[in-house]
C-alpha cells in the first residue's frame, strides 16, 4: 500500500479532485488545490515543497502554532491510558479541563463538551430554551443575533447566523431568530458620533425585545468582536448596554468566542475586553489549537442549578457521542498549559499593538478605509475612495491575497459588507509568532498593498 509520502504531488492532486469536496471553496476546474503536507511554528508547507506563513491558523485557530511536541505527547499518552469513553459518564481528562477553563474564564462555570464550534451553540439554544421553559416562560424562543455575524453550519447556528449569501440556498431554517445591525462604526450614519451609534445599536436590541413580545425573547448571541463578518470591534458602552438590556428583560446572553477566545483579542476570553459577566459562553478552535476537534459550552452555575432535578422534564437530553473524547481534552489541557506557560495571551496583545502601529500609515493609502485591530486580529477594509466607501471590488482584493501567496503569505477576506462581498483582508496569525515570522507579515503585506493602488 501507498504510504503517504510517497505519492506524487501529481497524483495526489488527481485523488484530490476525484474523491474530496472541500468545505465551502467553490469547485475550480483551473487551479489545482493546495495540498498541505507538514506544518511548524507559523509556517505550512505544501506537498510541492512551497512554503507559506499561514497569517490566517488555518480558520482562526492555530493559537499555539503548528507540530508542537507537547500536544502530541499528550495525545498519545491519552490514547495509551484510554482512547474513548462518553461524558454520558466521566473521564479525568474532561474533568481537569472543565476546572481549568473555569480559571480562564475567572468564574462560576459549568461546562458540556461537544465537538465543533457550531455544536456549542446548538447546546446553547437548547440549554436556554430550556432554562425558560422550567423557569416557567415556555414562549420565550426566540434569539437575537446581528446581520455579518457568522455562528456555524448546522441548522440552528445558520439561523443564528447574519450573513445571507450563506443561508439562503438551506432555507426555511429554523424559526425564531432575529436579527439586528452590527454595530460597524466605520459605515456608521454621518453626524453620529461612534458613542452614539453603538448605543443605537445597542437600543435596536431593546426596541426588537420589546417588538417581538419580550415575554418571547429567550436569548441573545454575539461574537464580542464579529470576526467572519470583517472585525467589527464594537465600543465598550455597547457590550455593558446589551448586558444591562439582557438583564432587564431576563433574556440570556449567549458569547460566542469559537474565534475570540484562547488569547486572540489579548485576553483570555474576548469578553473580558467589555467587563461583561456572560450568561452561557461558547468555545471551539483555539481550545486545543486546532490539534484535535473540541469545543465547550460553558453555563453559568446559576442557569445550571434549574438542571439539577431528576424529574424528566428537568433533564437535559442532549448528547453527541465524541463531544469530550478524552484525547481532545488531554490535548486541550496541554494547550492551555503551553499557552500558560509561554504567556501566549500576553504575546498576542504585544503583537498586536506592534502590529496596529505598524500598519498606521497604511491609512494614507487611497484604498484603505479602514483599520481595525484588537489583539493579534486585525480587518483592513478596503474600498474604491475613502469618501464614498464603496468596497473595493473583487479583482482587486484578490489580486493582494494572491500576490501575498505568491511570496509566502497567507492571508484572509472576509467581511459581508454588501451582498455577501467580502473587502476587509483579515490577519489572525499564531500567537506564537516569532519576532522574525511579525516582521515578515508586516513587510510582505505593506510591501503589497502599496504596490496596488485603484
Ligand atoms: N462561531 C464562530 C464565531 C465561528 O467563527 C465559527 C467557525 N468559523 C463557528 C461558530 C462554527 O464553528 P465550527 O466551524 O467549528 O462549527
């Protein structure tokens, strides 16, 4: 048999075409797709012996970096000690991990695995619609989410999920979610102040709570910064405003961290930018770098407690046989040890301010509207004129992604800002970054974009 190495780039790439559908790339009969075969620190190298900076880890969650010995020691020795048990009971490796992301999350927490980042917050629509329908309010079912926002795959994620072009060939979705606008201060109306507008955005939360019937309004899902929708960082006074509005009419605020968590936006969790005690917080990604699949659904013990019954009604039927594997849980462990250990978070807050001030005078550039950054996470938002903001249009933006490759680098778009257009170059690299692998980034891409005017 054919062991993997030995076979051609050539002939992989015919395998390739014939027998994988790739997630969400549109099928290119021109161009082969890039086979990746070895991966360390930033860097990933294809099977043609090419060699990239992956500025994106891979989709946002890379955090520790590629071929760390640590995460593969500790696979293994979980595999030897044991492989596989469910979380219908327990397994030390869940155990420890759920109390360790108690510390990160510096509170009262208590936290049901799963295996993907859409899968956690399926868990969270079912925990919240449960938790009212016990508390005694059965009719609240409905969430609210924001227009750009991306929040998964699966049925209820996408419904969850603001982004059209995404959804609108999976229609009808589930019923009751609603959505609101982002609060993207860069196209915020003229004569706003980005005070203002966030508030305003914030209060379309309340007006839709108090439209729709606010004795129906269960829950309310948010990325602390939208991430997939272009880096939409909102102001403080928006998160503490949607937290008090939540409070005041008894619906749970969901956070969704699947990207901002594990260290990206320069704390821990993203929410701890906005000094917001969340309700329910959703993980995946970063958890284990990326290493094995993870993600969490943590619950705060309050909402918990309504759970704690042995009636039938009381009891959570949920369950996915893998969520909590504990080879995915020694691993997470050994991430958040390693991540610990080489202040990681720290790094990706340094990174980042080095980055913002590396990249300021990229805003006198004609086709840079907008910078944005928080943490080792930045959106450059590109358009046609800085004064009709139009977005710049897809030759553009993708003649900059591919140069980028063609030197080495890996970077993303994403952005949604019309019809499903994506014109903001996104940047989250590996918190490890070396010193070297930054000035790299920051060389090749302003190299880049200066070379590219409209
Ligand atoms: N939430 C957010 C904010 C995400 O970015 C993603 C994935 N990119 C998800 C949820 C879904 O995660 P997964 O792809 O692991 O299902």
């Amino acid at each position: 048999m054919e062991t993997i190495t030995n076979i051609s780039s050539k002939t992989l790439s015919e395998k390739d075409r014939k027998y994988l559908w790739h997630h969400i790339s549109p099928y290119n009969a021109k161009a082969d797709s890039m086979v990746v075969s070895k991966a360390d620190g930033a860097w990933i190298t294809d099977n043609k012996g090419n060699k990239y900076l992956d500025a994106m880890s891979g989709l946002w969650c890379v955090n520790a970096g590629y071929g760390r010995e640590e995460m593969a020691q500790a696979a293994y020795e979980q595999i030897k000690k044991m492989s596989f048990y469910p979380l219908t009971q327990s397994h030390e490796p869940a155990i420890l991990l759920a109390e360790k992301l108690n510390e990160w999350l510096d509170d009262d927490y208590v936290i049901f695995f799963s295996n993907s980042g859409s899968d956690a917050n399926e868990v969270a629509f079912k925990i919240t619609r449960q938790y009212h329908g016990q508390n005694g309010e059965p009719d609240r079912y409905k969430f609210i989410s924001r227009y750009r926002a991306y929040h998964g795959s699966s049925m209820g994620a996408l419904s969850a999920t603001g982004q059209s072009q995404r959804k609108y060939k999976y229609e009808p979705l589930v019923s009751g979610f609603l959505h609101v606008r982002p609060p993207d201060s860069y196209r915020r109306p003229e004569g706003q102040s980005i005070e203002e507008f966030n508030l305003h955005c914030a209060q379309d939360i309340e007006q839709k709570i108090i439209w729709e019937g606010k004795e129906t309004i269960a829950g309310v899902i948010m990325e602390p910064v939208i991430t997939g929708g272009g880096i939409i960082i909102p102001h403080q006074l928006y998160m503490k405003k949607i937290e008090e509005i939540c409070n005041k009419y008894g619906v749970l605020l969901i956070i969704d961290e699947v990207i901002c968590g594990f260290g990206r936006t320069g704390k821990k969790f993203g929410f701890q930018n906005f000094g917001i005690k969340p309700d329910i917080v959703t993980m995946a990604k970063g958890i284990t770098s990326g290493y094995m699949p993870l993600s969490a659904t943590a619950v705060k013990k309050s909402i918990y407690e309504k759970f704690k019954t042995s009636s039938e009604y009381g009891h959570f039927r949920h369950v996915n046989t893998f969520g909590g594997n504990p080879v995915s849980c020694a691993v997470a462990l050994a991430n958040l040890e390693l991540m610990e250990k080489e202040n990681l978070t720290e790094r990706s807050r340094t990174l980042g301010e080095r980055l913002a001030k590396e990249m300021e005078d990229l805003n006198s550039h004609p086709n840079v509207g907008d910078i944005r950054s928080i943490g080792f996470l930045m959106g450059i938002e590109l358009v046609k004129d800085k004064d009709s903001k139009e977005p710049a249009p897809p030759s553009y933006i993708g003649s900059i992604i591919s140069e980028c490759k063609a030197n080495g680098l890996i970077i993303g778009k994403n952005g949604d800002t019309v019809d499903g257009y994506n014109n903001i170059l996104t940047l989250s690299p590996p918190l490890s970054c070396t010193d070297e692998d930054f000035t790299f980034i920051v060389s090749l891409l302003k190299k880049v974009l200066k070379a590219h005017h409209l």
